[in-house]
C-alpha cells in the first residue's frame, strides 16, 4: 500500500519509521469480514485517527493489535520488528494500551481498584493501597480527569467511566495510546480537554490510535486520517490536506448534510408533565435532581442540556420508572404515572432510548431479533397462548434491520453483544422509534454512531415530532442540541436553571448557562 521495503532484521529498528505496522490484516467472525486485507502505519508521537461506518471493522482492527482477537491472516510489527500479541497482557507488555468503547470495568469494584486491576504495586504480597491512590490522584489532577477513586463503579456516570478507563491506561504508562471512541459520552470542556491531552501525549513521543466519528475531533487533533468501509481500507490522508466533506464522502461513499432539515415546531397538547420532581443522590447527602418541573407538548422537541453528572441520568431513571422518586409528580398523557412499573409506562406511551445500551438497552446474549421484541413479545402479533410466533419475530425483525440499516454477521440470529457498538445503537432505536409511542424519551441517542447513521436518525425524531409525538431529548452533544431542539432546558447541578430558544441563542451563552455562571431568574 505505501511501497514497504524489505529489510533485515539487523537494520529494522533504526530504519522503520512507523512505531507499529499492521500489514494485511484480515480477521474473520462468522458470516462477516470484519477486515479485510488492512494496512495500517502509526507513526512515532503522531496522533492517527481511525474513521469508518459503524460496522467498518474499526473496533476490531484494534482489538487485535491489543491481542484481544487473533487475526486469521497478516502480520504486526512494533518498531520494525514482527511481534506476537496473543492477549492484553502482550500488548502492555509492548507499551500497548486502550481505553475500550465499551468499559472494561468491574461494576463492585472501585474506581481505584479498577485503575490498578492487573498492575497492582504490592511488597511481599501487601498492596500499597495509598502508594497506588497518590499516584491516581496525581495522574487525575494532571491531566484534569476529576475522578473519586473511592466511588464504585456502578455509583458513577458513563462519562465517568470513560475517564476511569483512560486514567487505567495513563496509570501503566503505555506509549502506544488506542482510544475507541473516547469522546463519545465527554462534554464539551472534557473534550476540548482531552483534545488538549492527546496533543500533549504526542508531542512527549506517545503514539496515539484515535478511532471516532466526529470528524470535527478529526480535523482539530488528528495528524494522518485513514478509512475503512465495510471491512476495506479505502486511503490516509493528511489532515492539513482534507475537509471534513471530503472525509464523509470516504467513509459512507456520498456526500453528507451536517445540518438537520425541520419546519418550525407546532406544539400542541402537552404530553409529559413534570412537577417538582426530587430525586436522591447515591454518592451525596443532597438531591440529585431538585424541584424541577416543565412540560413537554405533542409536536415538538424538548432538549435538556449540561455537564454529565448534574442529574441528567438520576433524572431519566426516575422519569423512565428506572429509579425511585423521592417526591414530586409524572404525569403522561394526563396520568399519573409517577409510582407505575416500566412496563406499564412503555404500554402506556413512552419510548425511551438509554444512555447506557449495554446496561439498560440490549440483552447482550439475546439475538438481535429478540432484543428487538424485548417490549413487545407480549402482543397478539407476537404471540398466542402464551406461544411466540417465531417466524412473526424474524419477519419483524428483518424489516427493522433493512429500514435502519442495522448490519450484523448473521442477520437476526446475531448475538447482540458480538455486534459494534454503534449497530446496536441503531437496534435499539429501531426498536423504540416503531412502537406506538406519544412520548419518546431519548439519551445521547447518537453516541458512537456515524455522520451517515446520525443524520438519518436525526432526521427520524423528527419525523417523530413532526407524525404528533413529544420527544424529551437529553444530549451533551453542542451540535446535536443546537440543531435538532426546539426548546432547550438547562440542568445544573439537578436543578433547570435557564429555558433558552435554539435559534436565539449561541453556544457560548449556552454554555455559561451549562456551567452555572448564569441562570433564568424568571419564577
């Protein structure tokens, strides 16, 4: 692909420019190439972004030069040098190290005992806890990640996670840095941040592996960019030399529209009613979510933006029957639904795409076809006698796959959790955006997907809106609240401190309402 040479082994580690080199990969799962024929050069202390469709074969690229597949044919090369990575531990042991799209974390265990895990510093068998703690603490001060390395795991938000994982790999002092799709559940500060990180890392002579779709991250931080499509490589180009049209077109093979096209919204009865909705913190003594009421109306978008970790999620759970209110009021459609089950509130109206899909979205070891009946194997169509109607299932599910472009290795009968991220994004919101709903409530529904994939579902909660359902978004992506609401609601610190019009606002001033420097004073 770039005219390699052949050089001996004597010569090797002087005359290599690349710190790794993988050479014609192919890794096969079944039913699918996942890559196919794939060469891919990393450069010392530069940062090379990754870009392909969900589905590409980006993920599983590197998760076999972390040694987490075994690729059936190519060869990989550290230095010039042929290395064999048969597992993780390989690959740290070569300076190798990722912060994975989906955590690799243990939910009961700590935020420090999850940094440590594998490389915990101990004498004669005693862990030096506090030894291991300063070095988390001063790591986490460093490089502005702001975590308690004494909550547990399964307390804290996703995009708490996230830094808990790139804290992991900061800890064992890797100079091969992978990031799959590091940005995904980050802030906009967090990834201006970590953009100001990588940056960092590179020029101390860290090489980085940076696999995203927001080409935006792409164009400001990226050095080299190459493409995959559909398991092939498709080139590398220089950033300094592309657009971001150009890169679009690469990855999905057309040209993209980065803005979403929607009439002026036309509210009209309301749907959802909150009314001094209070909900308890796990990790504090105050409330997660504090007195905060608003409605929402049949044709139109309602968006609650801010910093992950002011209630957004304590709020959503408590709204979607997921958690416990504390006091307050949920009314849909007029009805009291604030101590009704989840089930009773997904027949009665509402839809709910969750930030977590792994935890609350998908059964990993069902198979596509029976996640997508998860809500609705109950119904006539589905079932009768208390039989399910299997060919009804596949049919349905089939129909799902090819309108929301869902791609997997065995069609319906595909395992959710050997499915990339991104598809089982789209299984979820295929899932939901069918049902009967008046009320869709939908979390970062966009998180880890595509420029094709997001314009497409941007443009079907619209549709949403616009066929006389509420939609209640929850985003923290700037971009996606700016151009798809048609109210904004700003949650700081569990509180809705400012109701702002998207097209008489800009993003600095929502950003200051973001982060608590100003706030609506109106009652």
């Amino acid at each position: 692909m770039n005219g390699d040479k052949t050089v001996n082994k004597d010569t090797v580690l002087t005359e290599s420019p690349y710190v790794i080199e993988m050479r014609h990969i192919t890794k096969v799962f079944p039913g699918i190439v996942a890559n196919d024929d794939i060469t891919l050069q990393l450069k010392k202390g530069e940062i090379h972004a990754l870009l392909g469709e969900n589905g590409a074969g980006k993920s599983t690229l590197m998760s076999v030069l972390f040694g987490l597949y075994k690729a059936e044919k190519g060869e990989i090369l550290k230095n010039g040098k042929v290395v064999d990575i048969k597992d993780p531990n390989d690959a740290n042991a070569l300076g190798i190290g990722m912060v994975h799209q989906h955590f690799k974390l243990v939910d009961v265990f700590t935020v420090l005992d999850n940094i440590i895990l594998g490389v915990e510093p101990n004498t004669c068998g005693f862990l030096k806890r506090k030894e291991a703690r300063e070095k988390v603490l001063r790591l986490s001060k460093e490089y502005g990640l702001n975590v308690d390395p004494d909550a547990l795991v399964e307390d804290i938000t996703v995009g708490m996670q996230q830094r808990t994982e790139i804290l992991k790999m900061l800890y064992r002092e890797n100079e091969i840095l992978i990031f799959d799709e590091p940005t995904a559940v980050l802030t906009p500060q967090e990834i201006e941040e970590l953009m100001s990180i990588m940056r960092g890392l590179a020029k101390e002579g860290k090489s980085i592996l940076f696999i995203t779709h927001k080409l935006n991250e792409i164009m400001e931080v990226a050095d080299r960019c190459s493409v995959l499509r559909k398991g092939k490589y498709i080139g590398t180009v220089n950033i300094a030399d592309t657009t971001k049209e150009e890169l679009s077109n690469m990855m999905v093979g057309r040209d993209v529209k980065f803005v979403v096209d929607k009439e002026p919204a036309k509210p009209k009865d309301v749907v959802l009613s909150v009314e001094n909705m209070c909900v308890k913190s796990k990790l504090h003594k105050k409330d997660a979510v504090h007195n905060v009421s608003f409605d929402v109306r049949a044709g139109e978008i309602v968006c609650i933006a801010g910093i992950d970790g002011n209630g957004q999620s304590e709020f959503v759970h408590a709204l979607t029957g997921l958690d416990t209110i504390e006091s307050g009021k949920v009314t849909l459609c007029g009805e009291d639904i604030t101590h009704k089950s989840i089930r009773y509130r997904n027949t009665h109206g509402m839809s709910h795409i969750p930030e977590d899909r792994h935890r609350h979205g998908l059964v990993l070891d069902y198979s596509l076809e029976q996640n997508i009946v998860l809500q609705r194997y109950f119904e006539p169509r589905f079932q009768k006698g208390g039989f399910i109607k299997f060919d009804e299932v596949r049919d349905y599910a089939n129909a799902l796959i090819e309108q929301f472009d869902v791609r997997s290795g065995q069609g319906p009968i595909t395992v959710a959790r050997s499915m990339s991220g991104g598809n089982q994004q789209k299984a979820i919101i295929a899932r939901e955006l069918d049902r009967d709903h008046k009320l869709l409530v939908a979390v970062q529904p966009t998180r880890g997907l595509d420029v094709g994939a997001i314009e497409y579902i941007h443009s079907q909660i619209v549709k949403t809106r616009d066929e006389g359902a509420a939609v209640l978004l929850v985003s923290l992506e700037l971009d996606e609240v700016m151009n798809v609401s048609d109210r904004i609601l700003v949650m700081y610190e569990g509180e809705i401190v400012g109701e702002i019009d998207p097209k008489r606002t800009t993003v600095q001033e929502l950003g200051l309402y973001m982060a608590g420097a100003k706030r609506d004073t109106k009652e």
